[in-house]
C-alpha cells in the first residue's frame, strides 16, 4: 500500500487547496498518472501516482485545504 503525501513546497509555503481530483475511489491508476491538482497562493500543479494500482480511499476532497506531509489518498500496488 503507497500513499500520496503533499510533498514540501518550498518557499514558505505549507498548505495547497485540492482544485480536482482525476480519478475517485476504486479506479485503477497508473505510475506517474496525474491523480489530483492542487493550487496554492503562488502556483497549480498536478501530483502523479507514485505507483500503478487501485485508489483505495480518497483522504481529502475538493476544496479542502491540505498541509505538507499529510497523506492525500491511499493506493493499493498492483
């Protein structure tokens, strides 16, 4: 099982928004798949799959506010 964390930012920047997520609960991903986009005060950007498999749990939804280190959603490898 991976899970996808909200890497460091930089910049003094410690949070992103959710904006949209590419896939939902029980979808199949691939490696370096985008999954969700995330906006912060400077920039959006996409975070890639970290691995290929199935979505298992979806931690944070669209429009909430995630802080550097927490995990965003659960993968299980295929």
């Amino acid at each position: 099982m991976k899970k996808l964390i909200l890497p460091e930012l930089g910049e003094g920047i410690s949070k992103a928004t959710v904006s949209y997520w590419y896939f939902k609960d029980g979808d199949k991903v691939g490696q370096n798949d985008d999954l969700v986009e995330l906006a912060t005060d400077k920039a959006t950007f996409n975070l890639p799959s970290p691995c290929s498999g199935t979505i298992t749990e979806i931690l944070f939804h669209e429009g909430d506010t995630v802080n550097t280190g927490e995990v965003l959603a659960v993968i299980e490898e295929a």
